[in-house]
C-alpha cells in the first residue's frame, strides 16, 4: 500500500512538472506573441505619423498662398487676389482634411488588441478573472 502511494506523489510531482513547464511556455509565447505585435503597432503608427507630415506641405502652401493674396489684396486691390485667396482655402482644406484623416486612422488602431485577447482567454482557460481587458481601450 505504500508502493501505490509513492506512484501517485511520483504521478502528482510529474504532473506539476508538466504544468509549470506549460505555463513557463505559455508566457514565454504570450511575450512573443506581444513584442510581434508591438513591432507592428510601431509599424502601423509610423506609417500613420509619416502620413500626417506628408500633408504639411499642404499647410504650409496653403499659408503661402494666403499670405500672397493678403499682400495682393493689400497691395494693389486687383481681381487676381481672389483667385490666389481660392486655390490657398483649397490647399488649407486638403492639407486639413488629410490631416484629420490620419489622425482618426492613429486614433482608431488599438493597440497590442491581439495579446490581451489572448491574454484573456489563456487567464480564463486558468480559472482566473482577467483584467486586462481595460488595456485594449487605449488606456
């Protein structure tokens, strides 16, 4: 009788083995699975920042071209001023607009959304409430 007890401590200690052993793989691949995504988000963000400093130029000839109608509106009060004061509202609405879009695109991407999804569910198969949902709003 003490034989069966020694193979079900020997059976229980290896079973503990392998779980600790799972969970060491388990976390190891969630932070594999994070630092991909993270690379990716960065990714993602700087094509999304890159955008909005394409867009400047536009700001900035659009500010050119309203400086330039001011100073012929101030200047010499000629009809040629309106059509300069136009295509400069077109450049500050464009540049504006392309501006706008990107930043709601860098708005809208969550970030790590796929880690704390996983994250979750890894914490809910262990029995254990997972908090970390709060992470893919943003904060």
């Amino acid at each position: 009788m003490h034989v069966g007890s020694e193979q079900t401590e020997r059976g229980l200690a290896a079973l503990v083995g392998r779980m600790a052993d799972s969970f060491s793989r388990l976390v190891t691949q969630h932070l594999q699975l994070a630092r991909l995504e993270l690379a990716e988000d960065l990714k993602a963000t700087g094509m999304n920042v890159a955008m909005i400093a394409a867009f400047v130029p536009f700001i900035l000839v659009g500010y050119a071209f309203a400086c330039g109608a001011l100073a012929a509106v101030l200047s010499a009060y000629l009809g040629w001023a309106g059509a300069l004061g136009a295509v400069s509202l077109l450049n500050l609405v464009a540049g504006g607009g392309g501006i706008a879009w990107a930043m709601q695109r860098l708005k809208a991407r969550k970030m790590m959304d796929d880690s704390t999804d996983e994250l979750s569910r890894s914490m809910a198969a262990l029995g254990a409430p997972a908090p970390v949902k709060e992470l893919s709003n943003g904060r």
